[in-house]
C-alpha cells in the first residue's frame, strides 16, 4: 500500500517490514513527550531524591535512552537504526502534580526516529511509576505523543497544542 494506506502491510493484509533501501539517507529528529500525575507527596518524595529505589529522575533518563535504542527490538517492524543522539528530559511540575518527561531523537538515516522518542518516553515514564508505586498505586501516565518530527521524505510535522 501507499499514500494513505497503511505502509506496515502489503497488498494480501500481511504485517512485513517496509522496505527503505531506495530512501536517502537524511538528518532526521523526532520529539516525544508524556506525563506521570501523582499526589503531591510522591513528587516532593522524587523531588527531595529520597525514594526507597533511589535516584527516580535519573534511573528514568536512563530507562529512556535505553528503551530508545532498543526500539527494533520491543516494536516488531521498527529497522534498527544508528541513533546518534537521545536526550531525556525530566521535570518536576507543580500543576500537575507529577513529572513531565520529552525525549529528542536523532539520527542520520533512511528511516524516521518517532517510534524511538516514543519509546524513550513511554519507559521512562513506566520507570517513574515503577519506582514510586511502593508509595502511591495511583500514578497515571498520561499525554504520550510525539510533539514533532524533522526530516525525510515526509517533511517537518509539529502537533498542535492539546
């Protein structure tokens, strides 16, 4: 299929990888973002660095840029591609209350990055829960969604605001 259709299928309706051979390599860069909301006391519990997993934030950066990488491997007809840059950013917001967690990804290839900043956000937002839950079940991760994506045949794309 092409133009509209769904490109992850053929012409029968089966699942394969598309193939990306005759693309040209060009810089590409996606941004991905998500919430976690939680009570007040979980933040300033993350806030102060005091959880009894330890340092939540950065394990959650770290969660992230390594769920990144390994994208092709949890999503099943993502290409494995040569990330050359991903950035988790974490922080705190008092309005939610909760964290609220971007991820930049880039790369130099024939294939987009989106599902790569996706899943950067996606586990570092699990991780924040998974170290919190101890002290509150509640938590909800929320908001996941890619913010914008530079590059490739597509061309630039930017969401609106919610």
């Amino acid at each position: 299929m092409s133009g509209q259709g769904l490109s992850h299928l053929d012409n029968a309706g089966a699942a394969n990888m598309v193939d990306v051979s005759a693309k040209p390599v060009t810089d590409r860069t996606a941004v991905a973002e998500g919430t976690v909301v939680m009570s007040r006391e979980t933040l300033d519990l993350i806030r102060s660095g005091d959880a009894k997993k330890g340092d939540v934030i950065g394990t959650a950066r770290i969660a992230g840029i390594m769920a990144a990488k390994k994208t092709h491997e949890l999503i099943p007809l993502c290409h494995p591609i040569g990330l050359s840059k991903v950035t988790v950013d974490i922080e705190a917001d008092d309005a939610l209350p909760g964290v609220r967690v971007r991820a930049t990804t880039k790369v130099a290839d024939r294939t987009g990055v989106e599902m790569e900043a996706l899943t950067a956000v996606s586990v570092a937002c699990l991780t924040i829960y998974d170290m919190a839950k101890a002290v509150d079940r509640s938590m909800v991760v929320t908001g996941i969604r890619l913010v914008e994506k530079r590059g490739g045949r597509s061309g630039d794309w930017q969401a609106t605001t919610p």
